[in-house]
C-alpha cells in the first residue's frame, strides 16, 4: 500500500480534545502496511468533489475528511474498545479521476485482506466506486453493497459524476441481486433509471411520507447476505438525511431520513459480520457552518464502531 497525503489532523492536539481517551489520542498514522492487522480500524480520506460539480451538486465534499476527523477525533474512545485506529491518510484533489479511484481501491484491498476494516469518508458517492473495486480485488467477486441514499446514482455514464457510482458497479459486474437501496426520495429520481436497476434486479426501497422501513429492509438484506456468505460495502451518502440534521451535503433535502434512523442503520451494519467496510459520502464542510452534518457523520461511524465491538 502506498503511503498517502498524510491526514494534518492525526498530529494536531487540539483537534483531540482536552478530556482523557479521546478517539484523537487513540489514532496512529498508517505508513505502512504491514502493521496492519485482524480487527484493526482504518480511515481512509478521499478528498474529491470532481463528480459532485460535474453532475450540477454544490461543491464542498473534497473537504469531507478533514471535517469528519475534526468531530469524529473529540469523541470518547469507548466505541473502540481495545482495537486500533490507524489513520491512512487522504488520497487528496488534484490527482488525476480514475488514479484517484486507484488509489482508494488499493488501500480498501490491503485492509480488507488483512482483516483490517477501513471506514472512508468522502468526497463525492462516485468515489465509493473505488471502495468497491478494492474490495472485488480483496474478495476474488463483487460484494454485496447496500446503500442510504436519497438517489439512486444510477446515471448512465462512466465520465466524473457523482451520480453513477451504482451505475459504474453493475456495469462492472455486480449482480444486481447484491444491490439494495434505501432512505430513497421517488420524486428525485428518474423512472428511467428506476426501471434499468429493477431490470438488473436490484431491491430498491423508497421512503413514503410517515411510514420509514429502511431499518428492516437492511437488517433482511445483511441476514440475506450473510446466509449466503456475501461480504457487504455499506455506504450512506449524508444527503439521504433531512436537512435539519445534515444541511452541510452536495445536494440538500427537506425531507428524508432522520439522525435517529441513520445512527439504528449504522448499528445494523456494525452489528453484521458481512460489513467489510463502510463509507459516509458527500460531507460538505463549507456548507455545515455549525458542524452538524461532520457530527452526524461522526456519530454514525461510532455507533457502527460500537454495535461491531459489541458483537465481538
């Protein structure tokens, strides 16, 4: 694994708060990676938003990473319990699209061979296409990949956009029984590409006004693919949840999943064996003046850090 642009903040005290055993003073800068070991936590920072401003999103996502450690570094370091938290570093804008999915993808397949779980923070929900690559070159097949969104990012093309990640995978060569979606809003989404997924075979679940099974969907579909010995990429792009809790995302909405919902969905995948890595996509810093959405996000990366401690 190459050494990335390190991350700034893993050496800054005063992103780690003045309280004893905060998630700052547990990290370590990753350098290499045969430190890397069964049960380690890895974060991975992808700071691209080429996709976002190429698909009409507010830009703001390269930025993601940094304010994701700047919440996520203040926590208590209960939710790690005994593992260890290595940091990767980012993989940082200005790299060249398809090198920078590269990149990603090599750091996601050295973790993931090693029994290391990486949890990546983005950028743009294209970038997840790395992150899924990574795990195909780890696994030998595609996993299974269940996804929170508002959007189905199933636009047809292979050009930067942070609409096509979904798109980009089933083209690639995932089945499209190992595609779930949820947390959906059907009046952002085209019928066309509703239909292209459905043909492929995909479970797509939409969100109606008053009623939210997203919690049940999920923990079918990692029982599902747990049952069949799937591995599972579990990526939430922020915008799926309603702009009183995530304002700072690339396309805000004033209606969807709330904080409560995504920390219950977080737990579930934590809670699964078959989660191989997780992803929060879409963070947009410049557009969270108060820090909400990063502490959103911060927080659903601990409650899957403490549902999967519990279950060990």
């Amino acid at each position: 694994m190459k050494r990335l642009h390190p991350a700034l903040t893993v050496s800054d005290p005063r992103l780690r708060g003045t309280d004893p055993d905060r998630l700052g003073g547990r990290v370590r800068d990753l350098a290499e990676a045969e430190y890397l070991g069964p049960g380690d936590v890895v974060l991975l920072g992808l700071c691209n938003d080429q996709g976002v401003v190429a698909n009409g999103g507010r830009a703001g996502a390269a930025e993601g990473p940094a304010g994701f450690r700047k919440a996520f570094f203040r926590l208590d370091a209960a939710c790690l319990g005994p593992r260890r938290l290595w940091d990767a570093g980012d993989v940082p804008a200005g790299v060249a699209y398809e090198d920078y999915l590269d990149a990603a993808r090599a750091v996601v397949a050295t973790c993931v061979k090693r029994g290391a779980r990486p949890i990546v923070i983005g950028g743009g929900h294209d970038c997840s296409y790395g992150n899924y690559l990574g795990l195909c070159d780890a696994l030998g097949e595609p996993p299974a990949v269940i996804v929170v969104d508002a959007h189905l990012d199933l636009r047809p093309t292979h050009a930067p956009s942070s609409g096509n990640p979904f798109f980009r995978m089933l083209e690639h060569g995932l089945p499209g029984e190992r595609l779930v979606e949820v947390g959906l809003i059907p009046w952002v989404n085209a019928t066309a590409h509703r239909q292209y997924a459905e043909a492929k075979g995909a479970c797509l679940h939409f969100l109606a006004p008053g009623q939210d099974d997203s919690l049940a969907r999920v923990r079918e579909a990692l029982e599902a693919f747990q049952a069949q010995g799937r591995r599972v990429l579990a990526t939430f792009d922020l915008d799926a949840f309603t702009a009183t809790h995530a304002p700072g995302v690339s396309a805000v909405n004033p209606w969807g999943l709330s904080a409560d919902a995504g920390l219950a969905l977080a737990q579930a995948f934590g809670a699964s064996p078959g989660v191989a890595c997780l992803d929060l996509m879409e963070l947009a810093p410049p557009l969270d003046p108060d820090g909400r959405t990063s502490k959103l996000a911060a927080f659903l990366a601990a409650a899957f850090l403490e549902a999967s401690l519990r279950r060990q």
